[in-house]
C-alpha cells in the first residue's frame, strides 16, 4: 500500500482551449507502522503541497492560481475545518496549504490514485491519464463540483476533546467579597489588619 501526489500545469490558449502538461509526480510506500487509511490520504495531500511548492520555488514559470484535488472526504473535511480542534498529527499537517484552494475529484478521475493502485507495466503508457492529466482538466467548464461535506461528529477518532477553561470574574465590591466568604467579624479583621 502507499501513496502519490501528481503536479500538473495547465496552459489555457485564447480560444479557450487548455493544455496540461506532467510537471512532477512523487509516490510513497505506506510505513510499516500501522497507519489508518485517512492518514495516509492526509500524507497525500502534504505531498501534494509540498510538490506544489518545490514547482514555484525551481521554475521560472508565473501560476495564477494553484488548485489542489483530493478524493478523500475526510481529508477535505480537516482541512476545511478549524486545526485547532485536532489532534497534533492532523494539526500539523493540515496548514500546509489554504483551505479555498482545495477541491474535490471523484476516485475515478484522480490520476494521483494510480500511485496506490498499481498498474500493469502494459497500461503505463505515454497516453495513460498520469501523463497527461485527468480529461476535465482540459474543459474550460464541468469540472467536478464540491459535495456538502459531511459534519465533523464527535466520534471522529482525530478531533481533540476539548473542555472549557475560564475565569469568571464577579462585579462588585471585594471586600464585599470577602465578607460574604469569612464568616466571621473576627476573621474579617485579622485580615483587613494583616493588609
């Protein structure tokens, strides 16, 4: 089992036609530690973004824009949510990007899947979709539209538990306070002396 990450450029001509051309591509194997499948699809997705920066940083080529696309519902989910609500291992790895610039792609158009899948050598071909980018990507419209992500529940193993911490602070007079917490006269003037 493992992982991948697909970097891809897309060139739209003034006839409205675009071109997409493989940049870089990286693939991981699983590690042997047991890791939940929404870990490993979080794992894809840093790849994804630290792809993205190493392709702004070592090419001479402007991008207008960077678009991210994920399969994984869960991932998209912690990413579009707040990180602070998650346990350190999401935490970390879920602010590598900007939430606004991550989409979703079916699993049958996501060429990034091919990577986990395996293929046979007959079918890893120059036209093969990992080359030359998933079909919608040459479209100008109908790219796969973004579902209701579903609500982060409580029983999401990830998100932190969290509780409230406060301090409540009460109006009025403090040694009206502190009357109405001694008592007694005595005690009330063996501290009013000591200060």
């Amino acid at each position: 089992m493992g992982y991948g990450a697909v970097c891809y450029a897309r060139f739209v001509y003034p006839n409205g036609t675009a071109d997409i051309c493989l940049l870089i591509s990286k693939s991981r194997i699983a590690p042997l530690k047991f890791m939940t499948i929404p870990r490993l699809e979080l794992n894809a997705a840093v790849l994804a973004a630290r792809l993205a920066a190493q392709v702004r940083e070592e090419h001479d080529l402007h991008f207008d824009t960077t678009t991210y696309w994920s399969d994984s519902m869960t991932v998209l989910s912690w990413i579009k949510s707040r990180s602070c609500r998650f346990h350190t291992y999401v935490d970390n790895r879920i602010e590598t990007s900007s939430p606004i610039e991550w989409n979703y792609v079916p699993s049958t158009a996501n060429p990034a899947d091919d990577a986990s899948r395996g293929l046979d050598a007959a079918e890893f071909n120059m036209k093969h979709r990992w080359f030359s980018g998933p079909d919608f990507l040459k479209a100008s419209t109908n790219w796969p539209s973004f579902p209701t992500l579903p609500l982060m529940e409580g029983n999401d193993p990830e998100i932190r538990e969290t509780t409230w911490v406060g301090k409540i602070q009460l109006q009025g007079n403090e040694i009206d306070q502190l009357i109405k917490r001694k008592s007694t006269r005595r005690r009330c003037q063996s501290i009013f002396a000591t200060r």
